[in-house]
C-alpha cells in the first residue's frame, strides 16, 4: 500500500519535469538558434573587414608607388636645376670678376649665393671681393649659414 501511494505520488510529478523538461529543450535549441544567427553575422563581418584590409593595402602599394614616383620626378628635376645652376656659374666664372660681381649684386641673395657655390672657390672670392661690402658680407653670412648645414 504504502509502495502504491509512493508510485502513484511520483506518477504525478512526471507530467509536471517532462514538461519542465519541454520547456529546457525549447530554451536550448532557441539559444542554439541565436548563437549561429551571431556567428554568422561575426563571419560576415570578419569577412568584410578582410576585405576592407585588402583594398587599404592595395590602396598603400600604389600610393607608395605613386610618391616613389613623385620622389624620382623631383630628384629628376633637382638634377636638372643643378646642372642648369651650374652651367650659369660656369659662365659667371668666365666673366671678369668686376663684371661678375656687378651682375650678382642684382641678383636676389639666395640666387647669389647658389651661383656663388658652383663656382670654383677662387673665382668665388674674387668676385665677392670685387662686390659692395654690405652686399658682399650678406652672401658671406649666407654662405657660411649653408655650409653649417
């Protein structure tokens, strides 16, 4: 008897954990559900920003290209001005000092100076000396202003 009331008391509480039971299951696949719903979004993602990272590399190699490009064009360019410079020094040398001289002083200073530079340092000093003293000390200070650097 007592063995019968015992079986028929846990006979009532079966219904009530098999519908607890329901209840987990439904919960665990619904979070099951959210979490691949997540993931998905989380490899959509990893996948853009893949991508994104690609195109920024793309976009730093031909920016790297194009100022390696612009690097050269302007070292080009300084070679040329150089040359150029140095082509008018050589005829600045040719002149006599007096002539030279007269002709520098209405140059602007930094133009002087530059001109002054490429030319052989005896024929620099001769036209500077044969300059007005105050223009002369100016391109002297500019000069040795450049040669500290």
């Amino acid at each position: 008897m007592i063995r019968a009331i015992v079986i028929s008391s846990l006979l009532v509480f079966i219904p009530i954990f098999a519908h607890a039971s329901d209840e987990m299951i439904d919960l665990v696949k619904k979070q099951r559900i959210e979490i691949e719903e997540k993931e998905k979004i989380v490899k959509q993602e990893v996948a853009r920003l893949k991508e994104l990272k690609k195109e920024i590399n793309d976009d730093i190699e031909k920016y790297t290209a194009v100022l390696k490009q612009i690097d050269k064009s302007l070292e080009k360019a300084q070679d040329i001005g150089s040359k150029r410079l140095r082509h008018v020094a050589k005829a600045y040398e040719a002149m006599q000092p007096e002539d030279a001289a007269s002709r520098l002083t209405g140059l602007d200073n930094e133009t002087a100076v530059q001109i002054l530079l490429k030319m052989a340092s005896k024929k620099a000093g001769l036209v500077i000396g044969m300059m007005e003293s105050k223009k002369a000390t100016k391109l002297t200070k500019e000069i040795a202003k450049i040669k500290k650097i």
